[in-house]
C-alpha cells in the first residue's frame, strides 16, 4: 500500500535489533485517516471472506483493529495480557512471547466473545516472528472459530513470521513488507 510506505519512509525510525519505530503514526500518536484508508484496504482485500469477528491484541492492535472493523461493520475482541490466568473454564487462554520486550505473557479471550461460528479475521500492526500471531491463531482453534484471513501493516519479511504463516496456508495480507533497512542510514526498503 503506497500510502503507508511512503508514510513509513518518511516518519519510520529504525533502530537497531531489527526494530522499526513508527510512534508518530501508528504506536503512540495515532493517524485516523491513515487508519481509515487500511481499513477499506483491507476490506477490499477480504471482501468475499464471511468476517463476523475481528481479533486483536493489546495493546497497539486495538486502534487499528476498530477502525478495520468499521468497514466490516463486526465486533472487535481484543486478547487480553493477564497477571495471572483463572481456571475457572471462563477463558480461551495462551502463552506469547512479546517481541519488543522479550517476555512471555498469558493472553486471554473470554469464552463468550469468540465461538464455532465465527469467522475472524485476526489484525495486528507488526508481524516480525510470528508469535503474536500464532497465540491469536491458537486462541481461535480453542474456541472452533475459523481464521479466515490475518491483515497486518507492517511485516518486516527478513523475519520469519510471515513467510512460515503463508507456508501454513493462511491468507495473510501485509499493506507493507520491509525488506531491508538499516540502522546506519536509516534506509527502508519494500518488497
Ligand atoms: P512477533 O510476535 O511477530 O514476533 O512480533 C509482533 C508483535 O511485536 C507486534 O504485535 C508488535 O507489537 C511488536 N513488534 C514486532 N516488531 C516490531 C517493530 O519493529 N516495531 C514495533 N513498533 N513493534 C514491533
């Protein structure tokens, strides 16, 4: 999506270890229009996908999830990081290793915002590893939902998340793939 890479190329920061900043618009202070214009992206994207759901994560999947859901008129539900999980048989539940911090969190959904016959379309901003991903995907086959497709903003594709999740046979659209950039020059390049 031209719009989004022109964006990134002139507010993205890279910074080292591979990390992309990108506060100014997308994970701190937040451009709506910008927003907006992914959303219709990624309805047209998936306009024959029977989307009755849209799963995120907390925290900076939430801004650009309920504006995607918007153009597909369905519910967001956001899988929430826990302190500590209740077994009480209430919750979907999984464990995901945060990429910008290194640490494993517990991540809910509750059992009466996703079932059988939901059909999600799972959105975030980043895909780097996939980790995130895989927990949302795992959280949809606890509940016997189905993944119709994942939308994403910015996959970095020199990290292996996307290209293992298309492997797998899942319908994942990017709006941006870095491909290169560096943290020297600041270069930024898009596949
Ligand atoms: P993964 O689970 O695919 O390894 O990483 C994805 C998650 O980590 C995203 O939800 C995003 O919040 C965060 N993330 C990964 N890489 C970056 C990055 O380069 N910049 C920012 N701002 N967040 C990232």
């Amino acid at each position: 999506m031209e719009l989004l890479e022109e964006r990134i190329r002139r507010d993205g920061v890279v910074k080292s270890e591979g990390v992309l900043k990108v506060d100014s618009f997308l994970n701190h202070q937040l451009d709506i229009d910008l927003f907006d214009a992914m959303g219709e992206e990624f309805k047209r994207l998936f306009a024959d996908a029977p989307i009755t759901k849209i799963l995120t994560i907390e925290a900076s999947g939430i801004g650009i999830a309920c504006v995607v859901a918007r153009h597909f008129g369905v519910p967001v539900v956001f899988a929430k990081k826990a302190q500590s999980i209740n077994l009480d048989g209430e919750m979907f539940t999984t464990r995901i290793e945060s990429f910008t911090h290194g640490r494993v969190y517990d991540v809910i959904v509750s059992k009466k915002f996703l079932n059988a016959d939901d059909h999600v379309l799972i959105i975030d901003d980043f895909l780097a590893n996939g980790c995130a991903l895989n927990g949302l995907i795992e959280l949809v086959g606890e509940a016997g939902a189905t993944v119709e497709g994942i939308g994403i903003a910015i996959e970095k594709g020199f990290q292996p998340g996307g290209d293992d999740l298309r492997e797998r046979g899942y319908r994942l659209e990017s709006l941006a793939i870095v491909e290169r950039m560096d943290p020297e020059t600041g270069e930024i390049a898009f596949r």
